[in-house]
C-alpha cells in the first residue's frame, strides 16, 4: 500500500518560501535553491515521489526530512507543523506506509545518544594517527604541536575501514546510529573514503557531537565535509552540532563560522568561541545559548569573515546571528579588523601573533543593522 500523505511537496516547497528556479508540470520535477548549501537551482524536488535531492552537497530524502531539516525539528514534529500549517488532519499519522518506506523512515532518525556517540568516536580517534603534512598544515594555520594533539584532529585513513570498525565492536563500542557508520550485508563500515583531516566538533557538554572532514581537495567547491552515514543502513546524520571551545562561564563569547577557524583563535587567545558549522547553519544554537546565559555569560562578539563587509549573503547571515544573540538577552557585538585581506578572525590573530600591529575592533550594532564604522572599543579583541 503505498503512503498516502495529506500534503505535496510543492505545499512544502511553498511553505519554506523555496525559489523554484524550473517547474517541468509534465513530469512533476523541480528545481530550485538548495537551503542547506545555498546554491541556487541544484535542489531537484520530485513531486512523484515527494522527495529531494541536492545535486549539490548531496542532501536527500522525504518531503518530511526536508521541512524538519530546515527547521531543526524531528519528522513526527515536523509533519505535526505541516499538517497544522496547512489545516491537515493529523489523525493518519504515519499510516499506510509500506515496509520499505518504514525502514527508509527509521534510517532518517536513528541517530544514538550523545554518550554513544562520544564514546565511539573517541575510540575511533585514538584508533587513528595524523598524517605529517596535515600536522604541517595545522602548525602553519599557528597551532602548537600540544594543542594539534589536544584538539584531536586526525587523518582519514587510506584503507582498513572495517578493520577499524572490528576494532571497536571488540572494544565494546556501538555502532549502530553513530554517523558515519553503517551494516553492509551483516558487516560494519565508516564513511572515510574522502581524504584530508578530521575536526572533532565538541559540544559545551565536552562530547564530541560529530566529525568533519576538511578535505585534501575541495569538492564542488566545497571545504569540509560531514561524516556521515545517512540513509545506509544502521546510518544516522549528525545533524549540524555547534562546536564549543573555552570556558563554559566566561563573561564575553565569540561566535564565528567554521570549527578549525574557531578553534586556531581560541587556541591563539584563550577567548571562548562558539563555531558554527557554517553561517547559514543555526539551528542547534538556541540550546547552547539558553545554556550560557544561565552560566552568566553577558556578552556575545559576532565574528564572522570580514567578506560581511562586502558580501549581501554574508552580512545577512551576521545580521541574523545578531538578531539571535539579542534575543537570548546578550549584549551584542560585531568584530571588524583593519587589514581587510585577512579572511578570518582566526587569519587575524595569526597575522597579530606575527606582527603585533593589526587591530580588531568591536563595533555596537542593533540587530538589524547594518555593520557601522564607529569604533568602539580598539582592546577589546
């Protein structure tokens, strides 16, 4: 019996303001700007079979997955919202679903506890070494020799994945709803085929929530890459966990888009940061904020790149982070550097470290405005 659902993709495309950028009707296909790498019309969305497509970064699933992806909520909550936004009725729930759609279904939303998931990724890491030319890369990015170690970044290893895997199921880990591993006809593997070097993302809590890879070489121009095992059999998606590094109770919190470039600044200056996994991406903030504010945290630096400055999509997303940190109650702050070929803040303590004569400026703005040139404070990065 096949799945009968009381709304379409396109309702949902409709309801998350997609830009449909192509409408074929004759064979109910779409296409248009993905939400979760932004690039416009790879996102193709079937309206046969109320499903999606990135062929872009690869995100796919059920017109389900892609409302609760985009807002951060489960599927049974999601379709809940569909169906109250839409005046559906919700009494079918998810019935007359075949079998194979029920298991699709459970591979979407069978990621284990966060103890599980630090325990085997932990295991994993030491399990793994780093390779000399990704310590190189990492010392020249102004990382220590101790604090490479201490970050735990690691090579992707060129074989021997389930060797890896039969390591630590005799080691007692579990594997089943960990990101990045999956069964293959009764026998465990990971997904770390792409190479370059894996970046722990760690939550306030200290468990690691999940693994990146910043790739040897970028694919579809892209940089980094989730560990992932979503839609396989046993998989799970990490979801986007936010990265947390530096004192759970400090005063002033910098947040900034990407884990490395966090963690090389706060390495570099002791100061707490919050990494987003990317700019857009801010869906698992909320929780560590309420967390924070409760630790007595007053102050939040906005530090994204300082493309902000010239770049629309860019300064929308700092705008929006700002609008968050404002209505979790933080005072809230911009950073803005004088060198303006520094990218990123964690470039701008390098070249500081080296040099001593850049400055980094906190600039006031409200929520919604726009960065301003007042200089605020010259000290207070």
């Amino acid at each position: 019996m096949k799945r009968s659902f009381p709304f379409t993709i396109k309702q949902v495309a409709e309801i998350l303001k997609l830009k449909i950028r192509y409408d074929n009707n004759a064979n109910d296909n779409m296409d248009a700007d993905c939400p979760f790498c932004q690039k416009k019309s790879k996102l193709n969305l079937n309206a046969v079979k109320n499903v999606y497509r990135c062929n872009f970064c690869g995100e796919y699933g059920g017109m389900v997955q892609l409302y609760g992806k985009v807002h951060g909520v489960s599927n049974s909550d999601a379709y809940r919202e569909m169906c109250e936004i839409l005046g559906c009725s919700k009494d079918r729930g998810l019935h007359g679903i075949t079998a194979t759609e029920q298991s699709k279904a459970a591979k979407f939303t069978s990621r284990t506890t966060r103890e599980v998931i630090h325990q085997t990724y932990s295991m994993l890491l030491n399990l793994l070494t780093l390779a000399t030319p990704h310590r190189e890369q990492l010392l020249a990015r102004g990382l220590s020799q101790e604090q490479i170690d201490t970050l735990g970044y690691k090579s992707v290893p060129a074989f021997g994945q389930k060797n890896l895997c039969e390591k630590l199921l005799q080691s007692g880990c579990i594997l089943e709803g960990v990101p990045g591993f999956y069964n293959e006809n009764g026998i465990w593997n990971v997904k770390l085929k792409a190479q370059g070097v894996i970046i722990p993302v760690v939550g306030i809590d200290g468990k690691i929530a999940g693994l990146q890879i910043r790739l040897n070489k970028p694919i579809n121009e892209r940089k980094y890459i989730w560990v992932s095992s979503l839609g396989l059999d046993g998989g799970a998606s990490p979801g986007s966990p936010v990265h947390f590094i530096g004192d759970p109770t400090a005063k002033r919190v910098y947040v900034t888009d990407g884990v490395l470039k966090g963690s090389v600044a706060h390495a570099l200056t002791g100061h707490t940061f919050i990494c987003l996994p990317g700019m857009k991406n801010m869906s698992e903030l909320d929780k560590l904020l309420v967390c924070l504010k409760a630790n007595g945290t007053i102050e939040a630096v906005e530090a994204f790149g300082i493309n902000k400055l010239t770049d629309e999509h860019v300064a929308e997303s700092a705008v929006k982070l700002r609008k968050k940190l404002s209505a979790h109650g933080f005072k809230v702050v911009s950073a803005i550097w004088d060198d303006k070929s520094l990218s990123g803040v964690d470039d701008y303590y390098v070249q500081r470290a080296n040099s001593g004569k850049n400055h980094v400026y906190d600039v006031n703005t409200s929520p919604n405005a726009a960065i301003t040139a007042a200089v605020v404070s010259v000290a207070a990065v």
